[in-house]
C-alpha cells in the first residue's frame, strides 16, 4: 500500500500551515515508560505530514506544533510539542 501526502510549503511571511486528515484521531496519554501516542490512519498521516513539514530547509530552529485536548488531540490527552532542534 502507497501512501502519497503533500507537504505543505513553508513561507517566512505566514508561517507554518499543516493539514489535518478527515476523521484523525490521536491520544497522548502517560505511561509508566514515557509519553504514548495513539492514533489511528489518519492521526499517524496527520502527524507525519507536520513532522515533514517541520522538516523543510527554511524552517526556522524553535519552530514548533503545540498539541493537546483543546487543540488537536482527544479529550484527556496530556499536552505534546513538537518542535524543530
């Protein structure tokens, strides 16, 4: 199976933008080994898209996605940045 995404383009002047798959759900919940995400298909394509989208040349360091449950992630979830070194 082929997943094709299309990364969003970075732009200096509006920032960062992303896309969000119809129906994606992800949960960032505590675990006694760390932070756990789950997600479904469209949660793990959504996640990944943002990370690429980070990833571009141009991208300034600190840039970042801010997640939690009022943002993005399911009711319950614990807060996950993730953000570019």
């Amino acid at each position: 199976m082929e997943i094709k995404v299309e990364i969003p383009q970075y732009d200096k002047n509006s920032g960062l933008s992303t896309h969000w798959e119809y129906g994606f759900e992800i949960n960032v919940k505590e675990s006694n080994d760390g932070l756990v995400v789950l997600a479904n298909k469209a949660g793990l394509i959504s996640l990944a898209i943002q990370l690429l989208t980070l990833a571009q040349e141009g991208v300034p360091r600190g840039s970042h996605f801010h997640y939690d449950d009022s943002n993005s992630l399911e009711g319950g979830s614990r807060a996950l940045v993730i953000q570019k070194k």
